[in-house]
C-alpha cells in the first residue's frame, strides 16, 4: 500500500503543476517602427499637438539629447524638464515607440564605454517610465563610444559625446 501511495502523490503534484495555457506560436515577433497610423494627441504641458511638435524647433519636445558629466550616468537637473516633456508625451500617446542610444566619450575601454552607455540609456529610459511611459514604448540600447558628435581631443568635444539620444519611431 505504501509504495502505491508515493507514485500517486508524485503523478497527482505532477498534473497540478502542468499548464494548458496558450499554445506557442512559430517564428518572431515583428514590430512596426514605420511610425506609420499615428494619431496627434496633445501632452499636457507641452505646446503644439502630436507628431508635429516632434519636429517644430520652438518646441522642446525637438532637442532629443540628455547629457551627462563624465563618467556618469545620473540625469543633470537641466535636463530634467526636456526628459518631463518627452515622458508626457509618451504617456498621451501610447503608440508611440522611443529607442535611447546611449553614448559615451572616446575616454576607457571598449567595454566600459558599451556599460556606461547602457548605464545611461536605462536611466533616461526609468526616468520616461516615471513619468508614465509604458515599458513596451521603450527600448535602451548602448552604442558606447561607436558613433561620437564630435572627434576632437577636447573637453568641451568629449562633453558633447556624453549623451542619452531620444529616436521616436521612424528615426531609427
């Protein structure tokens, strides 16, 4: 009786444990980036409406650039309102899509400048989900020191390559 009761009580745990939940589909998952059925949705204060405002340099939802002091990756407080802007404007218009590149100076290694511009990335794109982005808009990816603004030997140069880039859809 005894070694009929173990094998039950295992099979039984067993058929508990077992999901019938939705079958798996083949291939991967592609997702459009054409930008393309977007509405214009207005973000609350931000001037202009929907996609326009993307591109009217009178508006801050234009400047696409957060940067950094070196070797850093915690957002400056001036760039603080142009990061409020894009992050309600990613809350209102929830079909959005933003990649962040983040990048660094020539300065360190290879691989140090790939994980400080990951680094930098994720913040900007913590900072976006705060303020009501929703993880599925957003995608952070480190370029490290692969595509500088600017390859001159200087300060005020490496500054400008110490950044957090905001693409929407269509810009990438």
């Amino acid at each position: 009786m005894k070694k009929l009761v173990l094998p039950a009580l295992l099979s039984a745990v067993l058929a508990a444990c077992s999901s019938t939940g939705p079958e798996a589909t083949s291939g991967a998952a592609v997702s459009d980036r054409s930008g393309a059925g977007v509405a214009t949705v207005t973000a609350p204060g931000v001037s202009g409406s929907g996609i326009a405002a993307l591109t009217d340099p009178n508006n801050i939802l234009s400047k696409r650039n957060v940067f950094f002091d070196f070797d850093s990756y915690v957002i400056k407080a001036e760039a603080k309102p142009l990061v409020e802007a894009h992050g309600r404007f990613l809350a209102q218009n929830p079909q959005m899509k933003m990649l962040v590149q983040g990048n660094a100076d020539e300065r360190g290694s290879r691989e140090y400048n790939l994980a400080l511009g990951q680094k930098r990335a994720d913040a900007v794109k913590q900072a976006l989900l705060l303020l009501g982005a929703k993880e599925a808009q957003i995608e952070s990816v480190s370029l490290g020191e692969e595509k500088p603004r600017c390859t001159e030997a200087s300060e005020a140069c490496y500054a400008q390559n110490r950044r957090g880039d905001m693409l929407y859809s269509g810009e990438f």
